[in-house]
C-alpha cells in the first residue's frame, strides 16, 4: 500500500527551486493569495505550513490545523509566528536565519559605495537633461576606516568586503571573541572609539523593541565629523529626529537607509532628506538569496516531517524526557543567570564558565548549557538556541565556555553559576530552584537571595527590575538608596544586602528589585550616593 505524501500548506510565493524539492516527497497545498478563512480551511488537513512574512500565524490558525507538525518561515525572523501557540502543541517552528547574509552585506556594501560617490543623485540630474559633473565630486574609501556595529553573520560578512577595498575595520560588539572579529579582517573598539574613529559607519545588530536607539542624539554627536552611514539592519537602531538634526546640520555627510523604525517609510523625513540614499528594505530582495531561503526552509520542513532534527529550529525541545525530571526544573534558573550575566557585565567579552554543582551534576547537562547560551542572549539578539544548533551559535559567536561540574551545592540542593569574563574583569551569578521558582544566590561572590519572575503556565512571566550596586558598610547607606529611589517614584520590591568572605574591602553589595528600570540619569543619582558605586540594573 503506498504511503501518503505528508500535505503542506504554501500560503506566499516561493521560490521554484524550494517547491521542486517539497514536490518530490509532499502534496503541496497552494494557499498563495488566499483569503484569511479559505487558508483557515486549508491547513486543517496540512502536517506543514510554509510562509513568509505576510501571513500571521496565531493561535486561530494553528487550532485550526490539528495535524499540523512543523510551521516554516522563509526567511530570518519569526515574529509573525505565535511560538507559545505552537510550542504548547509540539509543532516545530523552522525559520531560514542565514540565506539572506550575502545579499545584506552586498547591499550594504552598493548604498556605501553609492553614498560616497552621489550615485542616485548624479542619476537623477542627468535623468532630468542636466550634465554636470562638478556637483557631485565624491570620495574614495580606499584607506579610510570602516565602523562595523554587530559582528554577526552579516557584519562579519561587510567586514570581509570591506578588506578587498582597502579598509581599516574596527568593530564594535562585545557579544564577540576577539578571535572572532581577526578571523574577519576586523579590530575589535569600544562604541565611542567607533564613532569618533570611522569615516564610515554601518550597522549590522539586532534591537530589541524596549531598548533605547542604540545611536541616539549623544551618539550621532559624537560621530567623526563629515562621516556616513548606513543602517541595513534595523530602524529603531537609530533616534530618526536625532539623525535628521544630524544630518541638517552637516554633522554627518550623508547616511544611507534601507530599514526605518515604522514601515512603509512613506511619512517619514528622511526618505525625502537631500543627504539621504533610501532604498525600500532590499536587504534579502535577490534571486539569489530567495532562493537559497526556499532552498533551505523546504529542505529542513522535510527533515522534521521525516522524524529528524533540524538545524533551523527556533522553538525545539531544551530537553528529552529521560533528562527532564533531573535538569528540567533548572532550565530556569540557568536561563536566568545567563540573562542577568550578559546585563551586568561590561566590557569585551572573553571567556564563559558554567558550574553545576549538586544533584545536576550527575546527569546530562547539555540542557542546561543551552539555556544558559539562551539566557546570555536574551538581551542582545533574537537568534533562538536549542540543542541542535548550539554548538553553531557557540561557533558563530567566538565564544570560549567552560563548564565544570561539583556534587557539593551546600546548602543548596544544586546550584548553577554563570561567570563571564570580560576585557574589564569577571561578573558571576549564582542561582538555584525554591519552592519552583528560580532565585538568585550570590552576584560576583557576595551572598544575597532575590527570587525570579514566578511563571504562570502559558505565560513569560512578570517583569522584574534589579538593581545591584556595591556600597561602603557603614550605616545610612541603605536607608539613603531607598530614599533616593522614593524620590524617583520608584518602588522597592525586595532587597537583599550580601557579604563576601573572599573580599577583604569593607564593601556589601545591594540587590533590589523595583517597579521599573532607572534612566541613566536616575542611575546617576544613585551613583552619586556617598559610599555607593559600580550601579548596574538589569532585567530578570
């Protein structure tokens, strides 16, 4: 009897090469330009679904396929994906994270060089009869310095670009190895020193929707004067009022846009601006690149459908059910001590150290390290980590982890430490599991107890807002911190003052949670608190 072909839903256009490779081993269903309810109809008898973009998978959706099994998007990002709706049912979701890194880098690479001779602009006067040469005298970028902004896959990919044209790259992203950032041609530098050293600026990091521009008033200021820059990466990367001043003002030459905070661009002032090159977001708008994301979503959609791992998984189990009564409860904590280990450290990052001490220790714990990968970045990129692509992501990153293991967690029942060492010294945190809630032990050696978010089930949990700073140990010194943050309206949630055996200084270390995160004016006034240093807040 032969066996039925697996049916998958294709509801926006793909490139032919994916659908000749899905139309060998599946039934295709084409959903292309369907309305919502003919799609909601479709899919019900679908075991995959492959889209793009344009289509919202949520949770409507994703009930209303009962067979389904794994969710494709083709291409970098899953936000049109409901990944709670589809995790809770155990449908893995694939995305294509790397098919479009040449054709981002090669754009940036066209607007840059477009940018500094007035291509466009030289364009359009000849378009409109005129000949005139001397209105567009450019420059060259041979020997001029280059800022790379985020060394992953596709700044890492500019910088190789940048070489064969004779640049000197710097690069800043402390989320990277310096071997990571030679292996590409690039010199690792702080983010003031990329800006006050490079000609040319081009942005290649992600953005969280709740951080500040990462490029605001301060930074565009403080940019070498008469430099430009490109931004292919994301538009809420940039204060866009802030660049406009920057760029009436002459401040900047020129700057370069594919991305804006609000899309379509069609308001915005700078598409308009006479200093500014945009381009409607064509990062991945090649043959070439739809192809490989066609290539790669059909190949590994497959894959999950024929019972094997995938590389392309953003949302795949942490953990196999031999391992999950073990370590499982402790996915948490290790999530949690990575993320607060990335937001308390500064610096170049170097080394990580993973210690599992207790019960933990004794059984598999590779789980454990994926989340703790996790955790570490949470805070600075969207990539997702499982145990398929974690070693990947390490590779990718440069990163160094060590991890050791001890079966004394006293008093604790198993503890997990995560200690990150940066070009400006080592920042650890300890956590462990009370009452199935994750806490926190001991920061950098000083003993303090903070519980994390309790989690509801379905949900990401609350927010929490810490606040750590060192302190002289002498009395007021709490009682100042608290007045200080009632001034600012600020609430106290809890707090912990610890003590460090291993420090001989007569300092403790303060641990709050509040009711939301301090400006860094407000991280000021706390900082100017006689006896009070090294503020820091981080999220949990």
């Amino acid at each position: 009897m032969a066996q039925t072909l697996a049916r998958i839903l294709i509801s926006e256009r793909l490139a032919d090469e994916g659908l000749a490779i899905l139309g060998r081993e599946a039934d295709i269903v084409d959903g292309v330009g369907r309305s919502r309810d003919d799609l909601l109809a479709a899919i019900a008898d679908c075991q995959g679904l492959i889209v793009r973009s344009g289509t919202q998978v949520d949770r409507t959706l994703i009930e209303s396929a009962p067979a389904l099994r794994v969710i494709g998007r083709a291409g970098a990002g899953v936000d049109n994906i409901d990944l709670d709706a589809a995790s809770e049912r155990g449908i893995i979701v694939l995305n294509a994270a790397g098919g479009n890194t040449v054709s981002a880098a090669e754009l940036a690479i066209g607007l840059l060089l477009s940018l500094s001779r007035h291509l466009a602009a030289a364009n359009a006067s000849l378009r409109s009869g005129e000949w005139n040469r001397s209105a567009f005298i450019g420059a060259e970028l041979r020997g001029k310095t280059a800022g790379i902004i985020g060394l992953g896959l596709v700044g890492a990919a500019v910088a190789r670009r940048l070489q064969a044209m004779e640049m000197r790259t710097i690069a800043f992203d402390p989320f990277v190895s310096e071997e990571r950032a030679r292996s590409v041609g690039a010199e690792l530098a702080t983010l003031p020193e990329v800006l006050a050293q490079s000609d040319v600026i081009t942005l290649h990091s992600s953005a969280s929707p709740d951080a500040p521009p990462l490029l605001g008033a301060e930074e565009l200021c403080a940019i070498k004067s008469g430099a430009l820059l490109v931004n292919t990466a994301r538009g809420r990367l940039i204060d866009e009022s802030a660049l406009v001043e920057a760029l009436d003002s002459g401040r900047l030459a020129g700057a370069a846009l594919d991305v804006f905070a609000s899309e379509p661009a069609h308001e915005n002032p700078l598409v308009r601006h006479p200093r500014v090159l945009a381009t409607p977001h064509l990062g991945a708008s090649t043959q070439e690149a739809q192809e490989r994301v066609a290539v790669e979503i059909a190949t590994e959609t497959l894959k999950v459908l024929a019972g094997r791992p995938s590389q392309a998984a953003v949302n795949a189990p942490l953990i196999d059910p031999e391992s999950l009564e073990a370590v499982g409860p402790y996915l948490s904590v290790a999530e949690m001590c990575g993320r607060l280990a990335t937001q308390l450290a500064s610096g170049q990052w170097r080394d990580i150290i993973i210690r599992y001490q207790g019960e933990i220790a004794s059984h598999d714990v590779t789980p454990l390290k994926a989340s703790v990968v996790a955790g570490l970045l949470a805070p600075i990129s969207d990539e997702h980590v499982n145990l398929v692509n974690i070693n990947n992501v390490i590779a990718h990153r440069g990163w160094r982890i060590v991890e050791r293991k001890s079966p004394d967690a006293e008093p604790y029942t198993s503890t997990i430490t995560v200690e990150l060492r940066t070009s400006a010294g080592q920042t650890s945190l300890m956590g462990t599991l009370e009452h199935g809630r994750a806490a926190v032990v001991e920061i950098n050696g000083f003993h303090v107890h903070i519980s994390g978010p309790r989690l509801r089930p379905g949900e990401a949990g609350e927010h929490l807002h810490l606040l750590v700073l060192r302190n002289e140990d002498r009395p007021g010194r709490i009682g100042e911190v608290g007045m200080a943050l009632g001034r600012l309206d600020v609430n106290i949630g809890a707090m912990d003052v610890g003590f460090s055996a291993d420090d001989p200084s007569e300092m403790s270390l303060m641990a709050l949670t509040i009711s939301r995160a301090l400006s860094v004016g407000e991280v000021g006034v706390i900082n100017e608190i006689d006896g009070v240093e090294d503020v820091s807040q981080a999220q949990m």
